[in-house]
C-alpha cells in the first residue's frame, strides 16, 4: 500500500527539509541569505577535511589490524570503504566544478 504524503505511522512520507531554512538575514549588496549559511569555501574545506579524515581512519585501522588491535576484519574494510568512497565523490565534485569553469569559459560575451 502507498503512504501518505504527510503524518505519522508506517507507510508516511515526511516532507524534506531545506538545510538553508531558518531566519534569513540582509547582505550587504541588498540581498537576503540563510543566517546558518557558509560560503562556499568553508563548504568545500570542510569536504576536503572530511576526506583527509577518512583517508587517515583508514589507514590507522590497516595499523592496527597488522599490529594485531583490531580482531575483525570487517572493521578495517569499512573504514577503508567509506575512505574509498568519500574521495571518489570528491574527485567527481572535482571534475563537475571544472567543467562547469570550461563551459563558463567557452561562452560568448
């Protein structure tokens, strides 16, 4: 049976928030934005950081399971994925954001 699109219970779809929703604040070139807002370079820092995280849980659980630390070896692998993964994605926003700047480039004034 198909949920409802709003309310409680089993089968019921919640609607998706915005992380941009809350008290909007004046800029000052006039326009308004989110008060919790970051620019996008504090976004993107936080990425890479994240990524670096990652990269370096992966590795301490590769340590720790050749020292003998670690006694399950799923562990390692799920840290060692979610390193994978976390980079990868990187590399794609990586490769979206220059090509978006070629497009940009290429057009016409």
């Amino acid at each position: 049976m198909i949920g409802t699109l709003s309310g409680s219970g089993p089968g019921a779809v919640n609607p998706l928030s915005s992380p941009l929703s809350g008290p909007l604040t004046p800029t000052a070139a006039g326009g308004t934005t989110a008060g919790r807002e970051k620019s996008f370079t504090e976004t993107l820092a936080g990425m890479i950081d994240g990524v670096n995280e990652a990269q370096q849980r992966g590795d301490q659980a590769i340590e720790r399971l050749q020292s003998g630390g670690i006694e399950h070896l799923h562990e390692v692998m799920i840290a060692v994925e979610e390193a994978d993964i976390s980079l990868r994605m990187l590399v794609q926003m990586r490769n979206k954001a220059q090509t978006a700047y070629e497009e940009i480039m290429r057009m016409q004034i």
